[in-house]
C-alpha cells in the first residue's frame, strides 16, 4: 500500500537536501580537521567528536531515539525526523549558548 505524500514541493527538496548533508558529513564536526580539537566536539552533548556514529549512539541527548546511524541515513527517509530533532536540540542550544555572551 503507498501512502500519499502531503509534503509541498519545497518541503521535499528541504528533506532530500538535510539527507545529503547528512549522508556526505557536512552536518559531522569531526572531519573538518583544519579546526582545534575541542571545536570539533558534538554540539549537542560536547564530549566527543561529532560523528554520524556518535550521534544516535553516544550521544546522551539523542540516544533514547534508538535509531542507528544505517537507519538514519538510509534513502528511505525514515531518519528525517531524527535529523529535524537534531537540528532543533542544537538550534536550541546555540540560542542557549548566545543569549550567555
């Protein structure tokens, strides 16, 4: 049985291009290796390197989720809503983190 999709147009491309980001690692701190060690760290919990694998595992934050870094950046799209909350939660803490400065 298939499901209607109700996503806009826009909506879509949103989705297709947060699991790219995530997919080829630019939403991953850890490879960018031109930056200091502790610039690299997870932006959520800020104790290890932001990895994929990380995030749905070592991650306190995240890991009540339970999802596995192969369930999250499977073509599918059944990760989206992972990667939405993960946005928000660091959305949320870089306001967190401005509002102190």
């Amino acid at each position: 049985m298939k499901y209607q999709s109700t996503d806009t147009q826009r909506e879509k491309y949103e989705k297709k291009r947060m699991m790219a980001r995530f997919r080829c690692g630019n939403e991953e701190k850890e490879n960018n290796f031109w930056m200091h060690e502790t610039d690299r760290r997870c932006r959520i919990c800020w104790r290890e390197g932001e990895t994929i694998e990380h995030m749905p595992k070592g991650c306190e934050e995240l890991r009540e989720s339970e999802e596995s870094s192969e369930e999250v950046l499977n073509e599918d799209g059944r990760g989206v809503d992972w990667m939405k909350e993960v946005r928000k939660i660091r959305e949320l803490r870089q306001g967190v983190g401005k509002q102190k400065e």
